[in-house]
C-alpha cells in the first residue's frame, strides 16, 4: 500500500512537470493535482492499482448454513444438515472519475453463476445515473434475512440484461429500465427445494429482443422529530413468450389461453425511526388471464444488551409476515397453484466486524386444495463479508 501511494504521487509529479514544461494552463495543472489527490485518497481507504493503473477493490462474502425442516413425505432433505450457501467475489474497478464497473460471482457446490455485472455512469444530467448490464430489479427491498421472502420469490430474486436510468429531484426520484425480462419457471419459498411457485426466472436465452419496460416513481422525505420514510410505486410491462404461455397451460389447472400480456405493479415503502424500521411491498402481476399478487409487512428493532461484550452485543429482532394468492383453482398435485401465507421470526446477530449469525424461523402455511403439508423451516446462518 505505501509502495502504491509513492507510485501514485511520483506519477502525477512526472505529468504536473510535463504540463509545465508543455505550457499546460494554469486551471489544468489544479485540476490534474486534484485528481492525484482524490485517486491516493482513494487508496488509502482500502483500494488497489491494476496494471494499466485503475483504482479498484474486491470484496466478498460466504454463507454457512445449518438448516433444519420439517420431515413431510415430499421434503427433498428431511435431516438436519450443514451446508455451504455460497461464497462470492465482487470486484469493482473505477474506470473514470464518473465510470464504475461492479461485478458479483457466486460460488456453490454445484458450479458458478454471474450474480451481478454492470457499468454505472454516474453525475449525469439531472442529476441521474445510468447503469447497464445484468442486474436485479429496481424493485428489490432490504430483507435482512437469509430466507427471502414470498413477493422476492415470486418476482424480483433473479436479475435481467439491459439498461437502467435513474435521477433524483429533491425528494423524488424517477426510475426507468429496459431489458430482455424475465420467463416464467418455478422457485422452491426456503431452502428446501420441494412445493415450488411461479417465479421470474432469469433469461435462459436473451435472444428474444428487448422486452420489458420498468417505471418507478418514488419519493424520499425526512420527517425529522418522527423519522423518514421511502415511497416507491412501479410498473413493468412485457409480453408473455410461446414457452411463458407453454408453462402456464402446464402448471395452472385447466389453463389453456393464448393471451400474451403480462404486468406488474405495485409499491414499496420502507420508514425508519432510529433503531426500528419498517418495510413493505405489494405486487400484483397478470400473466394472460393468470392473476397473482403478494405482500409482505417487516418491522424489525436493533438494540445492544446491557453487558460490557466484545462480540455479540449488537442484535437486531425482526418478524416478516406475508402471503402469495394465485388467482386459480387450488390442485394438491400442482404446488404452483397454492396460496401461501409465512411467517419468519428472526435474531440477526452483529458476532464482530464483518460477520453476523442470522437465526431464522418459518411458519410455512399453504391452501392445497386437499391435505395440509409440512415445511416448516430453521435456518441458522454465519454470514462474513470482507
């Protein structure tokens, strides 16, 4: 690191002498000395040079899970185990003053996947920004826990390739995005991958044009003595693809239309008020004549206990109740078809810097249309991020 620094201020000294030299403006020179500066500032806040002279910095994260569900007949894995989530690497490099690039690749047991990989350009006019590549919808909320929730299962968990503008004006901000979109596939609610729902899946083919267009409108106020709080309403419109219409009439009971139009809509809100914070999400979606909608309610408080404790000290308490309604006649033999309601009681647990135990509990409740299952689900999480 003290090499890099000495690098980086002998090289703007060599160019600050060749711009003198060359009759370089005086308005140039600060400029050029403000931006050897600001890059060793940069540095010294945990930064790296690549060989063709970059600021960048990788960070990371593993997962290791014990987890435990109930032993229904059709549980995939009906013992208590331990198991390795994922382990990623996220590099992000600082092309130009105003250019960034972020990547994120995940790591399981069974291979490797692109989480995440995109060009931000930032301090555009109206004051926006604009971010292309493969990244998640706009619409994803702060879950806090390992377990996602129903609506992120049913439609914002997987990400997309294309363009993303946003720009801020006061308190409101404005969202827009285009992309391939997502196709229609199932998704297991925990970490058992048994009685699956329709999910957004990421494009397994991104050669069927540019498909979806997302709006979001939202506004951001501080109200002072009472907290703050986020509003965000949002659209996508899309259209559904042969194999979508394929998989309704294979997973719906008695589903058999043509109709190709497919929406969502809905609204986020998030509010904070010291240690306690509160978020929301409703999300309705029309895939043909199939109507779904879900919704969440998250209220969490973080505190410290009274002990004088190195580690461990800082906690967080949240409980998250939602529920995921398809608009079709219930089917014992077809999960997909289901309304589900869950709740999850969690204690995420700051063990030191960088790392933090999440301990989770599911109440998992389906409408089958016949018998009740048992999916029930503990989860306990050592989370470390560097």
């Amino acid at each position: 690191m003290r090499k890099t620094k000495i690098i980086i201020l002998f090289v703007g000294f060599i160019y600050v002498m060749g711009g003198v030299a060359a009759g370089v403006q005086a308005d140039e020179l600060k400029d050029l000395k403000e931006r050897v500066l600001k890059l060793e500032e940069q540095i010294g806040k945990g930064g790296s040079l690549t060989k063709k002279g970059l600021l960048w910095k990788l960070s990371g994260e593993l997962e290791l899970e014990f987890v435990d569900t109930q032993s229904d007949a059709s549980i995939d894995e009906t013992k208590a185990h331990f198991q390795v989530d994922k382990f990623a690497l996220a590099p992000t490099v600082y092309l130009e003053e105003n250019i960034n690039f972020y990547g994120n690749i995940e790591f399981t047991t069974d291979g490797a996947s692109v989480a995440e990989a995109y060009l931000d350009f930032i301090n555009l006019p109206l004051n926006s920004r604009l971010r292309t590549g493969y990244f998640y919808r706009f619409i994803e909320i702060d879950r806090k826990t390992e377990k996602h929730c129903l609506a992120g299962n049913g439609f914002w968990r997987d990400g997309s390739m294309g363009i993303m503008w946003k720009t801020e004006q006061d308190s409101f901000y404005g969202i827009a995005s285009l992309t391939h979109g997502q196709e229609l596939n199932t998704k297991q609610v925990g970490e058992d991958s048994s009685y699956k729902i329709i999910h957004d899946n990421m494009k397994s083919d991104n050669y069927v044009g540019i498909r979806e267009l997302g709006l979001g409108l939202g506004v951001k106020q501080d109200l002072e003595q009472i907290g703050s709080i986020d509003v965000l309403g949002f659209s996508y419109l899309d259209k559904l693809s042969l194999a979508d219409i394929t998989f309704l009439q294979a997973n719906v009971n008695g589903y058999t239309s043509n109709d190709d139009k497919q929406q969502r809509n809905g609204v986020n809100l998030t509010y904070f008020l010291k240690e306690f914070t509160f978020i929301s999400q409703y999300i309705a979606s029309v895939d043909g004549k199939l109507k779904r909608n879900a919704w969440i309610l998250q209220p969490s408080y973080k505190f410290d206990l009274p002990l004088d404790w190195k580690h461990c000290k800082s906690h967080e308490l949240l409980v998250r109740y939602g529920a995921y309604n398809v608009n079709t006649s219930r089917v014992v033999a077809l999960p997909t078809t289901w309304d589900r309601e869950e709740l999850t009681i969690a204690l995420i647990t700051n063990v030191a810097e960088n790392i933090k135990l999440k301990t989770e509990y599911s109440i998992n409740a389906e409408k089958t249309g016949g018998s009740d299952v048992k999916n029930n689900e503990i989860v306990i999480q050592l989370e470390t991020k560097f």
